[in-house]
C-alpha cells in the first residue's frame, strides 16, 4: 500500500435514500405476505396516511398502486425470472428479499422505469428495509434481470406449449397450474380462449359505479363527473364506469351512500333475481349471504320500487355491520341480522326470492385481488363444497313453492358452480325442496355470449366483469 493510500481517509458511510414510495409498497407486500392481507384493504390506509402527512402526490400514488398490483400479478412470472438468476432454490430466499426483488423485476420488466433508474431505487430500498449486504444481493440479481426484456426471460423460463401447456401458460401468465388447469375446464375451447382469458386476469379492472335505484341515477351520475371522467356501463342499466385515475370517495353519491362501488357482474346477478318471472305475491325477499353489502344494497333498492321487503343476513356480525351501513337510507323498508345461513331462524317458504352469494375462492376476481391466487390451494374447494351445498339447500327451504332462488359465485370453477347445483338438484349430499332450473339468460338483456343455458357464467376477457357465475332456481314443491 503507498504512502498517499495510507493517508487517504476513508469513505464516509453514505446513509440510504428513503423513498416514501417504494416504502409504502414493500410495507404493503409484507402485509399481504405475513398477515393474509388484501392489498385492496391494506393499500388505501397506507396512501392516506402518506397524504396526510404530505410525503404523496397524486402521481406518487399511482406508482405505488401500480407497484403493488403489478408486483402481485405477475408474481409467479418474475419468480421464475429470479429463480434462474440466483444458486439457490428460490424458498431458500427470505420473503422480505424476494418482495424487494420481485419490485425490482416489475419495474425492470413491467413498467417503463428507466433501468438504471430500476435498480438504483431497488438497491436504496434493499439498503434501508434489509441492509447493506442484502443489497448487493439484490443488486446482483437485478443487473442479471435487467440484462434481457421480458419477453426474452419468458422464452427462456417457461417450458414450450407444445411440451407442458398448462405450465407453459402457468409461468407465461402468472398463475399457478392449477388455477390454469380449473379455468381452461370451466372456459373449455383451444388455446386463444385461456389465453384471454389469464392476460385479463393480469389488467387493471375499470371502477364501476352501481346507481342505487330511488336514490340517483345514472344521468345524475354522469352529469356531475363530468364528460370524460365516466361512461356508462355496458350492460347494467345502473352502471356507471370511472376513467382510468378516478377515485369514489371522492363523489358526494357514494360517500352518501346513494351510489356504491359494483362490479357490473354482481349487479347483472342481483338484477337478474329481480326480474325472475313469478306468480303470486312478491313481498319478501331476501339475501341470505349479503356481506358486504354490494348485491343487498342494489336488491333492496329494487325490492323498495315494489313496495317488497329485503332481508338481509349476514353470518359475521362485523360484515352485517357492513350491510348495515351500505343499506342505510333505503328508500323501502329492510331489516339486517347476523344468522348462519345453514341453520336460519327464519321459518321455511318465507320468501318469494332468496339469493345466497356464496364463499367461494374468488377465482372469479383475480384482477381486483391478485394475491387470491397464490393464497388459494385445490383443497380449499373442498372446505367450501359442503357450505355451498348447505347455503344452497337451505336457501331452496327458505323460498315459497313458485319462488325463485339465485345461486351465485365470484368463481368460474365448476367444482362451485354448476357441480354444486346439480348436486343439490339431484338430493347428493342431503335432501332439498324439488326445483327446476330458470333460463337466466333472457334476464341480463343484451349480454353477449352467455352459453347454452340455463346457467349463466360471465367472464372477464368476454363481458368486462368479475368471472360471476348465477343460476336461478324455482322452487316446485
């Protein structure tokens, strides 16, 4: 060593660059990963709290939104990415590092982010929430990644089609096998129809406005936002969609609650129950699965245009609280319990119409909830199974002879759908009410490509909504 190296003093330790924004979307990841959270729950606390304390803009928020979800759809896609880029099984990584890496890889791969500006901003995250050594580790591995576009890193991590289809698409689309091997079951068709069908799956979905019926309108809607801040639905006649950036609390109707965030999925199931032709009274109806409210709030406003009555039932006494809140101000009379659908404490043949929503996977609802893909397991459809039966069996008790039952699911996936019905029709599993199936078709007009019938399955790469899936049933003896 010379004299002059000797006597250089040496570098100061430079502290991390904290950036507020890449911040609130590791906090958030971590969230969803260690507590099961739901980025949509956990996100709009954290951005409200940056903005109160003045460390967000507008701008700033749609990055870390866009960070977030973009980070959580494309997961399995990235995780392949990182897993060719590192000497160790990909489980061996600590989650924390993977969330810093997987950020890195989305604004490498996904976003128009600079690639200097990608990674510098990913290692000053690494240094500030992992440390200085950790962040030469993601610092390797991100230099690696930025090496090629996302494009060629799929050719290179994903098997051929022609050798393994459903994993292929799997890494491809970023969706776990299994997930791809249900929906191309329920889907059916060749290679395009999935194909759209996982790459909707991956798109930002547009906020949808539900007009709650005597309380506004749509007209009313549309006048105070303003030309090109919304549009009409395309199919729900109470539908309203927001321009991309919009924010509904921001609206007085919504905060009022004469207008609530729907997708237009769940009200074309609501309005379709609604509108089932019956003979005989039509007094009573009621939702027996309402949290958190959506589907009650529309079903009551439409019950209150009849002079009928909605009863809301929730098992959760915090989601009835929900139903509460969304069905304050109806403009008919309702009333909200908290009651177990598979043991009501209402007396059979009540009602003239019955929905029951069921719980589900949430299949249906990938592009709202990203995360619901990698927290589900093919198991988990065997714990809903015998609720779905039970909700569906008592709900057939609870209507009258000649009532009409709406069996509804945010899942494409047959084992919830039309499995469960043909289960409950045909007494496996336990005996119910005698029942025929109800064309639901006719009952969402001008929807496109709704099947054979009599059943309905709507799809996010078809019709623009939630995968919702509804069939009617008339009660005959």
């Amino acid at each position: 060593m010379s004299e002059q190296s000797r006597r250089r003093p040496p570098k100061p330790h430079r502290r991390p660059k904290k950036d507020p924004v890449r911040i609130l979307a590791f906090e958030a990841l971590r969230a969803v990963d260690e507590r099961d959270a739901y980025a949509n729950l956990v996100l709009p606390p954290l951005l409200k709290k940056a903005r109160d304390k003045g460390d967000f803009d507008a701008r700033d928020a749609a990055l870390a939104t866009e960070l977030v979800y973009g980070t959580l759809r494309r997961q399995g896609t990235y995780d392949a990415i990182i897993a060719a880029c590192i000497d160790r099984p990909l489980r061996e990584v600590d989650p924390p590092v993977l969330d810093v890496l997987a950020l890195g890889a989305h604004q490498l791969l996904g976003t128009r982010i600079p690639t200097h500006a990608a990674v510098s901003a990913s290692v000053e995250l690494a240094r500030v929430v992992l440390g200085d050594g950790r962040a030469k580790f993601v610092n390797a591995v991100l230099r690696k990644i930025s090496q090629d576009d996302l494009d060629t890193w799929v050719e290179r991590v994903a098997p051929p089609y022609d050798e393994d289809a459903e994993d292929h698409l799997a890494v491809v689309h970023s969706h776990p096998r299994w997930v791809v091997s249900a929906l191309w079951d329920a889907l059916g068709g060749g290679r395009a129809g999935i194909e759209d069908l996982l790459e909707a799956d991956n798109e930002r979905p547009e906020v949808t406005l539900v007009a709650r019926p005597g309380r506004t309108t749509t007209g009313e809607l549309l006048d105070v936002l303003g030309e090109g801040s919304a549009l009409p639905g395309r199919w729900s006649p109470y539908a309203v969609r927001l321009a991309e950036g919009g924010e509904p609390g921001a609206i007085a109707a919504v905060r009022e609650g004469r207008a609530g965030v729907q997708d237009e999925g769940s009200q074309l199931v609501a309005i379709a129950l609604a509108n089932a032709p019956l003979e005989g009274s039509d007094e009573r109806w009621l939702d027996g699965c309402a949290g958190p409210g959506g589907k009650a709030a529309l079903l009551g406003a439409l019950a209150a245009g009849r002079g009928a009555t909605l009863l809301a039932s929730e098992k959760q006494p915090h989601r009835a609280r929900l139903v509460d809140r969304a069905l304050t101000g109806n403009p008919g009379p309702y009333q909200v319990i908290a009651a177990d659908g598979t043991r009501p404490p209402w007396r059979p043949g009540s009602f003239d119409r019955v929905l029951v929503d069921v719980p589900c996977s949430g299949l249906g609802a990938l592009r709202r909830r990203p995360e619901a893909r990698w927290r589900r397991r093919p198991e988990d459809l065997e714990g809903f199974a015998p609720l779905q039966r039970g909700l569906l069996r008592e709900a057939l008790r609870a209507v009258r002879v000649g009532g009409v039952v709406g069996y509804a699911t945010c899942s494409p996936h047959l084992a919830e759908t039309r499995v469960v019905v043909d289960d409950v029709l045909r007494g496996r599993g336990g005996p119910a009410p005698e029942a025929e199936l109800v064309d639901a078709r006719p009952l969402m007009p001008g929807v496109p490509a709704l099947g054979d019938g009599p059943d309905v399955q709507l799809w996010p790469h078809v019709h623009g909504t939630d995968a919702m899936y509804l069939a009617l049933l008339r009660r005959t003896a």
